[in-house]
C-alpha cells in the first residue's frame, strides 16, 4: 500500500493500484460512483430530454442496463463495485425508506387507508390469477408450478416462498424469481412514463399504486423518477404487500388454484 | 445534535422490524410481514409527538432528512445491484408473465383511485 510504484510509466500497475484502493473502500466508492451517475444522469435530462424525463428515471435506468452486464448481483459481481450492493442492499434501502415517511401526512393516510389495503388485496389476487392464468394458457399443468409462476408475479420474493412451500421443481422457482425481476424492471420504467395517464399525482393514488403493484423495489424505484414526494404513501402500502402475498399465495389461493382448475 | 434525529429514525426502524417479525413468526412464516410499514407509520405518529413537544428540533430532524434525501440514491445502486441477466434469460413465459401481470395492475389504479377517493368504504365481494 505505502509507496506509490513508478505510476509515470506503468499504467497497469496504477490501474492496479487504484482497484485495490477502490475495492478496498469499496461503500466510499459507490458514493463516488452513484453521484457522478447522478450527476451525468441530471446533465443528459436536462440537454437531451429538456427535463421531460427526470434525471432519477434516466439515473434508475442506467442503473439497470449496467447491472445487465454484471451477474448475479448486477454490476456488484465485479469487486469494485461490491460498494453498490450495501448500499443498495436492503437494510439501507428499509432505512431510507422509512426515513420518507418523516413529514408525511397522517390524515392523507388514514383517509386513503381503507382503499389502500383493499388494493393490497386485489393487486395480490389479480397479479396471481393472471400469473397463473398464462401460465395454464402456455402449457402448464401442475397446480403447484401453475401456483409459483403465478406467485412470480407478484414480487420475486413471494414465487420462491411459495414454490419451496408447495415444493415446485427448481427450475420453476428460477422462473418466478426472472418473473418478479421483469415485474419489477417493468414498473421501475413505466411508473414515470404512464404517471399521468393514471393520475398518480397525489397521495391517495400513490397509497394505491403501492397496494396494488406491491414490488417495493419497483414501486421505490418508481415514485423516485416519477414524484419523491409521493414515496411514502406508495412505500407504506407496498412493504405490505409481499408479507401478505407470502402469506395468502401457498394456502388460500393455491386452494383456489386447485379448485379452478379443470380436472 | 443530528445524530439525535438519525437515532430516533433507527429506534423507529427497529421497533417496526421488531413488530413485522413478531408478526411473520405469529403466522409461521419465516421473515417479515410489514415491518418497513410500521417502521414508517412509527415515525409518522412519534416524529409528530416529538416534533410539537419540542424533544427533536430542526438540527436533529435535519439527521433525518438526510436520510430522506440518500434515498434516490439507494435506489440508483439498488438499480444496478438487480439480476437483470436472469431476468432477461427466463423466456417468454417469464416477459409475458411479469409484462402482462404488472401491466393488468396498472390499469386498475385508476379505478381503485376513484373508488376510494369518494369516500364510500366500497367492500370488496370475494
């Protein structure tokens, strides 16, 4: 670490160098990097779109193409990059989440609340009757894989709950996990773009975004590029919904399933 | 002092995952049911006793609102942390599924939006 190797003409060794050092703080260096990701985001809005789409939109969609050329964990699979999956990870995105809800209005939420939890419920049953629904139309026959894909659709957290609880084959599973993925990718960039057609321009709607599409992660993602001040209204309903889908998709619905089902 | 406002956030925090996993345990799933939602509804309901008894002033809310502001951020690195490889690799059934599921469920926000907002508690016949 100490002493700088020759850096004037061994560029290698200072690329070396400057992994090590990056990878080694790797959080300090998701900083850095998400920042210059924000900031060219904010330029591109504001040169190429005149500020139509917001630069979070554009910052949110960037981050997905690059996690594209990553793996498992997107672009976090390459150790400099390690940074970006603590601070993407849950635990600060639970706690900067909350952290919206400082100054959200009480009334707003009591007043939508009724609609909110209906649409909790709704979006779960609706999102899983069509998962299923296309799963059947596409060829599958067995309740429990038909079950799991359907649950996919709900978030990519509720398809492998349920799937392990019902006791699917593994490459179903793998199917419900790239379900929820696309699920979430999928609101994350058309929140922005259909906002307006769908009136998500207040608090009551955004309780029921929340509810009915349920992926906290796409629904975060979402109400960032779309209106940061919605975020905790759409959040609180969200951070719901997978706990109630965990719930209600391997038991009440997959007995429905299988009562639906032609024999 | 800030740290003030940021501890107060985490104690709120804490005690909605203390609630979402007594909860989850309650119904015999393993994790969490809601926690980051009791967690937010913690903070909306004591930040505001807190705020108006004069416990949290504007130097220890400004704690809090830092994290309010990282939250973009988190979500740019949640972005880029996504499996979006596999996601693009589970076929078609995978892109129908989670286009059309998502897509159904944008269409009836409108409707939901309306049905609540006037005020008639609509009870939803199963």
């Amino acid at each position: 670490m100490g002493r700088p190797h020759g850096l004037k003409n061994e560029i290698p060794k200072a690329m070396d160098l400057l992994t090590d050092v990056f990878s080694k703080y790797d959080l300090v260096f998701a900083f850095l990097f998400v920042g210059l990701l924000m900031s060219a985001s904010i330029l591109l809005s504001r040169i190429l779109f005149r500020g139509r789409i917001p630069g979070a939109a554009i910052a949110i969609t960037l981050g997905l193409v690059m996690a594209w050329f990553g793996g498992r964990k997107g672009v976090a699979d390459f150790p400099v990059m390690a940074g970006l999956s603590l601070l993407g990870g849950a635990m600060l995105r639970d706690f900067s989440i909350v952290s919206t809800a400082m100054g959200a209005s009480l009334s707003e939420i009591r007043k939508s609340g009724p609609a909110g939890i209906t649409s909790l419920f709704l979006g779960i049953i609706t999102a899983f009757g069509i998962g299923s629904a296309i799963a059947v139309a596409m060829g599958h026959a067995d309740p429990r894989s038909i079950a799991t894909i359907g649950a996919g659709a709900c978030t990519f957290i509720v398809g492998p709950v349920t799937g392990a609880a019902l006791g699917a084959p593994s490459d179903i599973i793998a199917l419900s996990i790239a379900i929820g993925v696309i699920k979430t990718v999928v609101v994350t960039i058309l929140t922005p773009l259909v906002a307006d057609r769908i009136g998500l321009d207040n608090p009551h709607t955004a309780m029921v975004y929340g509810g009915l599409i349920g992926t906290t992660s796409g629904v975060a993602a979402g109400l960032a590029a779309t209106d940061a001040r919605l975020v905790p209204y759409g959040a609180l309903t969200a951070t719901f919904y997978t706990g109630t889908a965990c719930l209600l998709c391997p038991s009440l619905l997959y007995y429905l399933l299988t009562v639906v089902l032609p024999r | 002092m800030k740290i003030y406002g940021v501890a107060f956030l985490s104690a709120c925090f804490l005690a909605g995952q203390l609630l979402g996993e007594l909860l989850g345990r309650l119904f015999h799933f393993q994790g969490n049911i809601g926690g980051v939602g009791f967690g937010m509804l913690l903070l909306i309901v004591w930040g505001d006793r807190a705020k108006r008894k004069g416990w949290i002033g504007e130097e220890s809310e400004s704690g809090i609102h830092f994290w309010n502001a990282m939250y973009i951020p988190v979500v740019v690195a949640m972005a880029a942390t996504q499996n979006v490889k596999a996601a693009v690799a589970g076929g078609w059934l995978a892109v129908v599924v989670g286009v059309g599921g998502t897509l159904a469920c944008f269409l009836l926000i409108p409707l939901m939006a309306r049905l609540g907002r006037h005020g008639s508690a609509s009870r939803s016949q199963e």
